[in-house]
C-alpha cells in the first residue's frame, strides 16, 4: 500500500508524554546457531523472516481482518507469537492502527503488566510483530469456565483483577486511552494477565484531559456511556456535521468495570438486551438501573458501583481503584480465608537445644515407634507456639507408670 507510511527503516516511535518515563535498552539481538534456517521470502513459506532473522511457523493460533497470528520459534528455539499483516488487503485506517500498536508497545516495553514486543518490521507489503507468547486469553479463559459452571475463586478473582489494574494504570501514567478493553486483550503469560492490542489506543495531548474521536470505538458490551453520547461543541461542528466522541482515561475504567462484571456474574451489564439500538439506549440512560445481584464481599460490590458510574468525572480511576480497600484488605485477598494455615514455629535459642539434647540423653531407652511419637509431640509444640518440653511429651504419651513390683500406678498428670 504504497503512501501510507514509510519502511521500517524510517519509521519513527513517538516518545510518551510522561516525563518519569524511563526509556528501556532495546533487547540484545540473538546471535543463531548453525546451521540457519533458510530465510525464503514470502508468507506461504514455513519459515518467516524479519529483518533477515528466521522464525519457523509451528500453527497458527489467530487470524482476523488482513491478519494472522502465528506460533513460532527461532534457531534457538525460543518460541513467540508473530503477528503478520498483508497491507495488500488493508486499508489505510487498518494500516495506522498497527503503527499505533507498534509505538505504543514499544514505549511501554518497561511494564511487567505489557506483553513484550520483541522485534517488528515495516515494509510496503507487510507488518510484522514478534511478540511474547502466552497461553490463552481472558475471554476463552471466562467462557471456559461458564460452561464448566463453575465460578472463580475469590482470591484468584482478586489477584486478576490487581494485574488488570496494573495494566491499564502503567498505559494511563504515559497518557494513553486504550479504548478497547475487553477479556479477548488480557492474555495470560506464565500465570500473569498482561495487556494487548493497541491498535485504536491513542495518547492523550500533554495539555489536554481527553481525546477526541470522529467515530465509535470499542466493543458494544464493554463501551462506557461516552463513547456512545455524541459531543459535538461549537467549536467541532463543522459544515459536515460530523459526529465526534469525547473520551478520557476513564472511559477504560468503564471497561474494566464490566470486565469484573463478568467476572463476578458471568454475563456483562447489558448482555441480556438482545436488541443493538435499545442496549445502546441502556447503556446511555441515567434512568435505566444497572442489577447489582448480593455478594458476599461488599468491597468487591463497591468496587463494582463505582466503576459503572455513568458520568465519567465521577468514576475513579485506576489509581483510586488501587488504593480501594478491596485491594488493600487482608479479607478481600482470601488471606484470611486459606484452610487453617500452621503457626510459625517459633526459633529455638543455643539454651533450649542444649536442655532439649539434656532431656534425651536422661530420658530411659525408646523404641522406634516411641521416638516417632516423642517427634510428633514436639513438632506440635513447635507450631502451636509453646516452647519444646521433651518431658511434657513423655508425660502425654508413656500412659500409666508402674512400680518396682510391677503394680500399675495412676497418672497424676491430668
């Protein structure tokens, strides 16, 4: 698609807005073993080539639009997930879009919340991304377990919606709306949930709030009220009447909100309105309430009001929502709820293992099943937080004594 940008060699990442950003060492270049793979030209081929490196196709894992996702490795069999676009098939909001994605990822390379852009090329035919490699995303992930109709628990509940948070707060603090949130983009890398998919992302200017848009964007179930409600000032109207959309940082957190939703209920806000135009209408109206049905944990409840506000000035934001209770009480993180966990044992000081080893050498000849009982007795002292007494637990388990004449005597130690 020749004038639509440039080759990869002039192709330039615009910087983020945010002065703490710290600009991050491209990663070392792998140096392959012999003997190479082939780097035959062409997408059909079994091995792709970027920038003269070879990356061997093993599946493919996605497909959409003029896209493919392929799973892949290089000669030294790292694998990764290569993105490929036929820009003969796209057009040239298609081809932005994947610049934006290029840029925005690779100014966010220092988030452990971001999945990592390896490498990318740019030419007249092709886009080409190679990125981390994860596992499944939080949609399958969700839609997995409504058929299973099982729930998810809640501290792993918990911990996936810190990461989810993290993710978007990192993009928020470089000035970037993601505008697109949905389970499909957290994909889960080594038991993480990491952010994907920037491709209608868009940076907010360094003296302004809000971006402007000239068209919808995003998924019907996941878009915030905003991104629906035309705004259109006088200063933007123009002889065209043209629709534009104002949306800001927490427009996303509308997003998140029912992305926790679904995660609670099984279902988004408005997913029971089978109609286009009336859940649009849903989404918009101040009168139409949202069912909140009880939960047990009314932090998560509250979290949940708050993200689905209507009117974005006062929804919170992702820093507000990780500085919630929710997050930061032990009940809420299931630390409290872990089937009895044992008591630290208490250390044992120099004086205590000498009177300890004393008590043994005095104690009268043990059998082997004696010794093991005699341990147990003092490993439960131990965690119970007593201090170990050998002689407390040859009282316990030595039963009635007896006499010189063989005359069984009463225990006196009850």
């Amino acid at each position: 698609m020749p004038g639509f940008f440039t080759p990869s060699a002039s192709l330039q990442i615009q910087q983020p807005h945010s002065q703490n950003f710290q600009q991050v060492a491209p990663p070392p270049q792998p140096q392959f073993a012999t003997p190479r793979m082939p780097c035959a030209p062409g997408e059909r081929s079994e091995v792709i080539c970027v920038k003269g490196k070879p990356f061997r196709v093993l599946s493919i894992i996605g497909k959409g639009g003029s896209s493919k996702v392929y799973q892949v490795y290089d000669e030294k069999g790292k694998v990764y997930a290569l993105k490929l676009v036929n820009l003969e098939e796209a057009d040239e909001t298609t081809v932005q879009g994947y610049i934006n994605e290029i840029t925005h990822l690779s100014n966010l390379q220092h988030s452990p919340r971001v999945i990592k852009l390896y490498d990318f090329e740019v030419t007249e035919e092709r886009i080409v991304l190679v990125m981390e490699k994860g596992s499944v995303d939080l949609a399958t992930f969700l839609r997995n377990k409504k058929k299973q109709q099982g729930s998810i628990a809640d501290d792993v509940l918990w911990f996936y919606w810190r990461h989810m948070l993290e993710a978007v707060d990192t993009i928020h603090r470089q000035g970037i709306v993601h505008s697109d949130l949905k389970p499909a983009n957290f994909l889960f890398v080594d038991g993480d949930l990491k952010l994907i998919d920037f491709g209608i992302a868009n940076a907010i200017q360094s003296d302004k709030t809000s971006v402007i848009k000239d068209q919808q964007v995003g998924t019907l179930n996941y878009m915030s009220p905003e991104t629906i409600r035309e705004y259109n000032p006088a200063q933007y109207r123009d002889g065209n009447s043209k629709k534009l959309f104002k949306i800001n940082c927490r427009s996303d957190v509308w997003s998140l909100g029912c992305i926790l939703y679904y995660m609670v209920y099984g279902k988004t806000p408005f997913q029971h309105i089978p109609n286009h135009f009336a859940k649009l209408q849903a989404i918009v109206d101040t009168n139409y309430q949202i069912q909140f049905p009880p939960i047990k944990n009314k932090l998560l409840l509250d979290v949940l009001k708050k993200c689905l506000i209507r009117d974005p000035y006062h929804r919170p934001s992702t820093a507000d929502l990780l500085a919630h209770p929710y997050l930061n009480s032990e009940r809420s993180s299931g630390a409290k709820e872990q089937p009895c966990p044992a008591a630290p044992a208490l250390p044992m000081t120099a004086d205590q293992i000498q009177q300890l080893l004393t008590q043994l050498s005095q104690a009268q000849s043990m059998s082997p099943n004696s010794i093991s009982t005699v341990s147990k007795g003092l490993a439960a002292q131990l965690q119970s937080g007593q201090a170990p007494d050998l002689s407390a637990v040859l009282r316990k388990n030595q039963g009635p004594s007896q006499d010189k004449a063989g005359h069984r005597q009463p225990r006196t130690d009850r």
